[in-house]
C-alpha cells in the first residue's frame, strides 16, 4: 500500500494570513479605530435621544436590535451599496413592515419567520434598500413580544424608522466631521466631453464597461462593491501597474521649467495673448510669491465677468487645476491627460510655488522613449 505523500512546500504560495490582518480591501487599523468611535458615539447618541423623547418608563424599546448591525455597516464600510441612507432606512422600515404583516396573517411562529425574513429580501430588493439588518428587523418584528404587538402597524415607524432617521443622520455628520465620503457616490463613468459618439479615450484601450459586465455574469456571484466603484479600481489597478512598470521617470524629467504663466492681476487680454503667442492651452495663474492661484484657458477667459477685468475670477473658478509633484512618477498623470478636459498638470512644489508644467505632449513623448526600454526588457 502505498504511502501518504508529503506535501511540497509551493515557493511561489502566499504566507498564511496574518493575525489581525483586515478581512477587507483597504481596511486599516486607522479606519477600523475610526468606525468603533463612530458606533459607539451614534449608537449612545440615537439610545439618548429616543430615551428623552418616549421616557424610561416607555415600554417602548429605546432602540431595536438590528441598530448594531446598521452601525456596523455605516462606519465600518461606509462606501458599501448596502450602507447608503436609503439602504438602511428604507431597509430596516420595508423589513420591519414586512415582519409585521408575517406576524399578522400567519399564526405558526416557525413559518412566521421564515416568511417574514423572505418577504423583506423581496422587498428590500425591488425599492433597492438591500440591506443585512433588515432581515433582523423582520425577526424582531415576528418574535418581539407584547411590546412589538402593542404598537402594531406603527412599530416599523416607531422605533425602527425613527432609529434608523437618528442613526445615519449621525453618521452623516460624523463622516463629514471626518472628512470621509458618505453618502457614498461612485465616481461616474468616463464621458466624451467632445460630445462625439467615440468613446473617452481614456477607454479605447483596455477593459470597456461590457467586460466588466460580463465578467460580473461569468462568475455569478454578487459582490458587495458598486459597479462604477468596481470599474474605477480596475482602471487604477492599470494606472498602478503602468506606473510600477515605467515609475523611474518622474515629472522632474520631462517638465517644462521655463513655464508660461501669468499673475493673477494680468487682464483677460493678456492671458489671451501671452495663449496665442505661446501655442499652449493652458496657463497657470500665480500669486504675487509665485504660488498656483489656478489655471485658465481659451474657454475659461470667454466668460463675460473675466473679459470685463482681470483674470482672478476665472483662475478661482479653476482652482481644482490638476498638480503633481516633481518626484511623481510622470506616468501617473495619465489619468487626469486623458479625461478629456485637462491639457496639462501643472508642477508644484510642497509649499504650492509653480515649478514646472507637463503637457499632454510632454507625456506622449515619454511614453515613445518607454516603448524601447520595456521591449528591451521583455525580451531579456
């Protein structure tokens, strides 16, 4: 008979997980130390303020069961579809509706339940609130008791909705105290801001929305991430890896550094013929200590405020001018190049001073000279 072989230790398979190592993608221990002080401040804070308005002596629960799992879901993973203000209170008030009604028609407590709980995923997944806790609220609904019974059809509303109310209003207002992104929007797909029928070109070439589409329909399964924010990290990951392939040259290498710029005192007329003199598209605007104000072009100067005077209105409307610095890897800047918007990313040192400019042509030219330097390295 023969003998049980050793398994061969695999040089190339990943080392066993770490302890404490976040479950999550992108999970910290920052954020993770983050969303146990916000449970723990919304969590006393909505327990307090339905106390102070039903009274102690209330056989009105202060708050319901499934208010743990919702803060969960709000501060630990507040990007998740499953966690947006809608989700959460139209979830936990659909589901506890619906147990109601299970309770209500169906006197078997087993089957009770069990409907209850199927009703409010139906439920929840045709008004788009899916969302975990509610399956709770359903339970707590079914199997609360006299205090549940007592109130009847207002027991969805109060507590269950006026807890959920109180619940994410407070994570709202942490979130923002925090300057984190909740709600939480995706990013939008890439547009044509020529208003052709071409696709962006960021987007001729790679993956397309259809292959997101259909890779999502060949594994079957539904993964707790928004579909834009799952397109959106797919095109980082190619930023990503584009950068680790060609990250040795930085902007440092190909900037401009005798830059065309203009003070933002300069009238619209010279902004416009220092553009034309100079062929460029883009023109920072700096302060009197040579600090980047903003940036404008031919479009920008056409308003009627800035033909009027001085370019200082058009240059704040602009502010969000794309930047990188001067170690920056000059091919992270293919993103903001390519979104059909911007014509060049303006260099700027720690304290914001101007000291360099990367046009579009700037970048393509050194992306030629990467072409033969990966070729020569594919093919040692």
């Amino acid at each position: 008979m023969s003998q049980p072989s050793t398994p061969k230790t695999d040089p190339g398979r990943r080392s066993p997980r770490r302890l404490f190592a976040p479950i999550l993608a992108g999970a910290t221990l920052r954020e993770r130390m983050f969303a146990c002080l916000g449970a723990l401040i919304a969590i006393a804070l909505t327990g307090m303020v339905c106390g102070y308005f039903f009274g102690q002596g209330s056989h009105l629960p202060l708050i319901v069961a499934p208010m743990g799992a919702s803060a969960v879901l709000l501060f630990a993973v507040p990007a998740s579809p499953l966690a947006q203000p809608w989700s959460i209170i139209g979830g936990n008030t659909i589901s506890a509706m619906m147990g109601i009604l299970a309770a209500h028609f169906i006197h078997e407590p087993i089957i009770a339940i069990g409907v209850g709980v199927s009703l409010a995923i139906g439920a929840m997944s045709f008004t788009r609130c899916l969302h975990p806790p509610g399956g709770a609220a359903a339970l707590t609904a079914v199997l609360g008791g006299p205090a549940v019974a007592s109130w009847g059809l207002l027991f969805p509303f109060v507590p269950v909705a006026l807890n959920s109310c109180i619940l994410v209003a407070l994570g709202i207002i942490f979130h923002k105290l925090g300057r984190r992104n909740y709600p939480h929007v995706a990013a939008p797909a890439p547009v044509n801001t020529h208003q052709t029928i071409d696709p962006p070109s960021a987007t001729r070439i790679g993956f397309r929305e259809e292959d997101v589409d259909a890779a999502l329909a060949r594994f079957e399964e539904t993964f707790d991430i928004d579909r834009g924010d799952l397109s959106r990290l797919l095109r980082q990951v190619e930023v990503e890896a584009a950068v680790r392939s060609h990250g040795t040259v930085t902007c440092a290498d190909i900037m401009s550094r005798d830059v065309i710029a203009v003070g933002e005192g300069a009238s619209a007329e010279e902004a416009r013929a220092l553009l034309l003199k100079h062929n460029v598209r883009t023109l920072p605007v700096k302060d009197g200590e040579g600090r980047l104000v903003g940036a404008v072009g031919l479009r920008e100067l056409m308003g009627a405020d800035v033909l009027a005077g001085n370019i200082a209105d058009a240059a704040t409307a602009s502010a969000d001018a794309a930047t990188a610095s001067a170690d920056a890897p000059a091919i992270s800047l293919l993103p903001d190049l390519t979104d059909g918007r911007t014509h060049a990313v303006v260099i700027v040192d720690a304290g914001g001073h101007v000291i360099g400019l990367i046009s579009q042509t700037d970048l393509l030219g050194a992306m030629a000279h990467m072409l033969p330097e990966a070729a020569g390295r594919s093919a040692a």
